[in-house]
C-alpha cells in the first residue's frame, strides 16, 4: 500500500473541487490557534496591572492555555477519528469562540484562566482535527503541497501574534487580544458548515482512561520543561513534574497494550517514518520558539526596539518560514523526505550560527530569517513522513501525535536556550546571547546530520 493510498482512501475518486478553499478556512482556523500563544505575551504587563496579577499570575496565563492544548490533543485527534473530523472541528471551534468572548469580559485572574484553559480545550479538539481533514481531503503531490501550506502556519502565526499583541495593546487594550477570535470564530463556523465534508468516523468508542493519563502525562511534562526554564533544571517543581509525567506514560503504556480499544495503536509508534516525523517536529519547533525567545530579548534589551518594532523584525522570519515550506511542500514528492530534512536542518543551523557570528542587527534578522526559512522546511519533512504511515482512520489520532510533540518542542526550545542564556537574561550583551544561537546552531547540526540515516519504507 502506497502513502498516497494510506492518507487519502478517496484518492481514486475525482478531487473534491472545494479542497484549496477549506485549505484556506482550517489554515485561518488554525492561525488563529498559534496567534493566541504569542499574541497574549506582549498585553501581559496591561493584564497583570488591570487585573492585579502578580508575577506567579502572569505566568500561569500565558502557560495554561500551552498546558491544556498540549495535553488534550491525542483526546481530540482520537475523537476526530472516531466520530468524524468535522464534527470535532466545530465542536473546538464554537469552545475556543466562545473561551476567547469570556476572556476579554474578566474582570478577575480566576476568570482569567478559565477562559485561557477553556481555550486551550477548543484548540486541543479543533487542531488534530482540522489537520485529519487536511490528510483526508488531498492526495500524492497535492498533499505534500498543503502539508506545506499546514507547516507555514506554525512560524507566520507566532510573528502575526507577536505584532498583533503590541497593535491591539497599544491601541483598543488587551480584551481585544481575545475580542478579536469573537466575529473570526463565528465565521469560520459557518464556513466549515457549508463548505468541509463531514466525512465519517469509524465508531467505536473513546478511552476515558488512556485519555486522562495521556493529559496528565503530557501536561506534566509540558509544566516541568517550563518550569525548568524559569526555576532551573535541577528545581524540585521541575524534577516532580518530569517524574510525574514518566510515570503517566508508563501507566499509559500498559493501557495501551490492554485496551480493547486503546487511544492509538502502540504498534503505529514503532514505524520508523512515524519516528522520524515526530523527532523532526520536536527539534523544528523548539528551533523556531528559539528564535523568536532570544531574538525578542536581543532586540528588545540589546537593541531597545518597542514591543511593536520587535514584531516587525519577525515578519522577515514569518516570510522565510512560509516560502521555505512551501518550496519544501513542492520538493518533497521528488526529492523525499530524507533530502527536505537534511537540506533544511543545515539550512536553519548555517542561519543562526551567522547570527551568532555577526552580532550585528542586519545580521541578526537575516540569519533568524534563514533559520526560519531551514525550519519551515523541516516542519513539511515532519509532516509528510509521519503521514505515509498512517492509515486513514488513524489520521486524527496521528495529527494530535503531531500536534503534541509540537508542544514538547516548543516547551523544550525556551527551556534549554534559557538555561544556556541565562546570564543573557540577567546582564544582556553581545556574547552572552550568542551562547544560545550558537546552541541553537549546534542543535540543528547535529539533528541535520543525523537524518542522513535512511528511514525504512513504510509497509
């Protein structure tokens, strides 16, 4: 069996015609998504001086919406798959909606963080969900190129939020950081209504149990990579969450293999393609959040650009990210997997060792400009290897996989570049923050490197 026939069972059947317009209707649905964990950076200080948030507060705002998605998502691509992905998007799309309205009406920190966590349950259903109808809807080459499409999203939508934050803080006020997913979300509702096929799921029924020690696990795990970021690796909260979060998967690992009807099949993360997807979007994002961690304190403290001029140097980053997936989504079908990787891994590296190299300003964004272009590419690699492994009734349990590992990674990223620039935080020069390029650098290296090895093809 072939991937095109394994992600796409209607493949022999005539290409639904509407397929680039729900294309452009989940990758909006989805931007927003990814808009929402950095567009809240920037209003936090006007949050936390409304509301009277102290610095514990603040943190937690801007970490339980990462934490709930984080952990919910193999819950939603689970659902997606077995009562049908259209049906899961518009259930995550109307709670995320109407999360977003609560938020930008509290008046208290308590309020707050429902409405964040109850955002982060919307995203986690919507996600894996919107990315199963994406597999399911396109074909061969026109998948790799939507796959592509997919990918750009992931580093245009942490620039657009980044840049939004500071345009709608500084202008109407934070509740409009939030507002703002109010008319968007009501839309594409009734976009995906008229235009996404409900495509049917293959019954059965959800793991209650599996599920719950998925989220514990991962949002243990996602908590202790942050918290090893701001308290240190080596802190009591840290070391009890990572603890906590191994035992989950244990525990999760024998349910799996006793289930009648596990979350997913243990046997679909033993493939090597499914593997090698899910350490490339693990190491591709936690480059990308790099970049945009260190280069928005380089040219915040280093430089004392705005809030909003620092969001205008990454729309050069957003860019790159966007045309280098979408050359990759190209390439892919005639080039493979193994190549893209490779090609943008060294690509990303070459880029942040110039910026760690020439500390210069220009140099600074180019470089973060071509890592972001290296990463984009990875993001497609990631994506198409994974899915030529996947059986089409496994695509949404496969796209929350993704989706988690997403998280892992951006929670590692601003964890290790932390720890290693941490005197950069403290006392901000030149060559305390090219310590973290050029980790960033060596990281991509040496995952560059090691995709040279061959990946067995899937059967």
């Amino acid at each position: 069996m072939t991937a095109q026939e394994k992600t796409a069972p209607d493949s022999a059947a005539a290409p639904d015609p509407r397929r680039w317009r729900v294309l452009g209707l989940l990758g909006v649905a989805q931007l927003m998504l990814i808009v929402d964990v950095t567009v809240v950076a920037i209003a936090l200080p006007d949050m936390g001086a409304d509301l009277g948030l102290d610095r514990a507060g603040l943190t937690w705002v801007a970490s339980v919406y990462a934490l709930v998605f984080g952990g919910l998502m193999l819950l939603g691509g689970k659902a997606a798959d077995v009562v049908g992905p259209r049906r899961v998007v518009l259930a995550g799309l109307g709670v995320f909606t109407l999360a977003s309205l609560l938020a930008g009406t509290a008046d208290t920190a308590g309020m707050l963080l429902t409405a964040r966590a109850l955002q982060g349950v919307g995203a986690a259903a919507m996600s894996p969900a919107a990315l199963s109808v994406v597999v399911r809807t396109f074909a061969g080459a026109e998948l790799s190129r939507a796959l592509g499409v997919w990918s750009a999203l992931g580093g245009a939508g942490a620039a657009v939020g980044v840049l939004l934050g500071g345009v709608l803080t500084a202008g109407p006020g934070w509740p409009w950081v939030f507002w703002v997913n109010v008319p968007v979300g009501a839309v594409l509702l009734l976009a995906v209504l008229r235009w996404v096929r409900p495509w049917p799921g293959a019954g059965g029924r959800l793991d209650l149990l599996g599920a719950a020690l998925a989220t514990l696990a991962t949002g243990s795990v996602v908590y202790g990579l942050v918290a090893a970021g701001d308290r240190g690796w080596l802190s009591a909260q840290t070391l009890v969450a990572l603890l906590l979060g191994a035992v989950g998967y244990w525990l999760l690992a024998l349910r799996l293999r006793a289930a009648s009807a596990p979350l997913l099949d243990p046997a679909m993360l033993v493939r090597r393609p499914v593997v090698r997807g899910l350490a490339l979007i693990l190491v591709a994002t936690a480059l990308m959040i790099s970049v945009f961690f260190l280069g928005s304190f380089t040219l915040q403290q280093l430089h004392g650009f705005s809030p909003l001029d620092t969001g205008l140097c990454f729309l050069p980053v957003a860019a790159g990210t966007i045309v280098g997936s979408n050359l990759a989504g190209r390439v892919l079908p005639r080039r493979g997997v193994r190549a893209v990787s490779v090609a943008g891994l060294l690509v990303a590296a070459a880029g942040l060792a110039a910026a760690a190299g020439i500390f210069s300003m220009t140099v600074l964004v180019v470089g973060i400009t071509v890592a972001g272009f290296g990463v984009g590419a990875a993001f497609v690699a990631a994506s198409a290897s994974l899915f030529s492994a996947v059986r089409p009734h496994e695509a949404g349990v496969a796209s929350g996989a993704l989706s988690t590992f997403h998280e892992f990674g951006a929670a590692i990223g601003v964890s290790a570049v932390s720890s290693v620039a941490a005197a950069a935080l403290l006392e901000p020069s030149f060559e305390t923050f090219a310590a973290g390029y050029w980790f960033a650098a060596g990281v991509a290296l040496v995952a560059g490197l090691a995709s040279l090895a061959p990946a067995r093809a899937a059967r």
